[in-house]
C-alpha cells in the first residue's frame, strides 16, 4: 500500500531527526509501542522504515571512517600515494 508506506516513511524520517536532536536513540521504540496500540500494520511498516534507515546511518558512518582512515594515510611521510 503507497499511503501506508508513505505515512511510516515519513513518520519514520521524522522520528530519526527527534532522536538526533533530542539525543534519544530508543524514541522509535516509544513512538512503535503508540503505534502498536493504535495499528499493528501501521507499526509493522514504521519499524520496517526504522531498520532502514538506522541500518543506512550505521552504513554511512563505516564508510566515512574507512574513507577518512585511507585519507589520513595517504597523507602520510612515506605512504604510497
């Protein structure tokens, strides 16, 4: 369904940004338990669109170390550039 799917992204989306501004990295879990209550389809699709988009910042965070590690050696006395 495109609406259901749209309306957990977006959902979702938003929570991300709560928990990087209120600095609460289990917020989606409160906001799941609303849901649950309310719509379990609802729920299921949010949580779906969560581990999405965690498991992608998780992703983003390991390439921008390893790119930042190669960098650093690059720069290195000595390193084959």
């Amino acid at each position: 369904m495109a609406l259901l799917d749209d309306l957990a992204n977006a959902l979702a989306l938003d929570t991300v940004k709560a928990m990087e501004e209120l600095g609460d990295d289990r917020l989606f879990e409160e906001i799941s338990k609303v849901l649950g209550a309310a719509s379990p389809t609802v729920q299921e699709a949010y949580m779906t669109s969560i581990r999405f988009l965690l498991a992608e910042k998780r992703g983003r965070k390991a390439l921008e170390a390893l790119l930042e590690k190669a960098r650093a050696e690059k720069g290195r006395p000595g390193s084959a550039a």
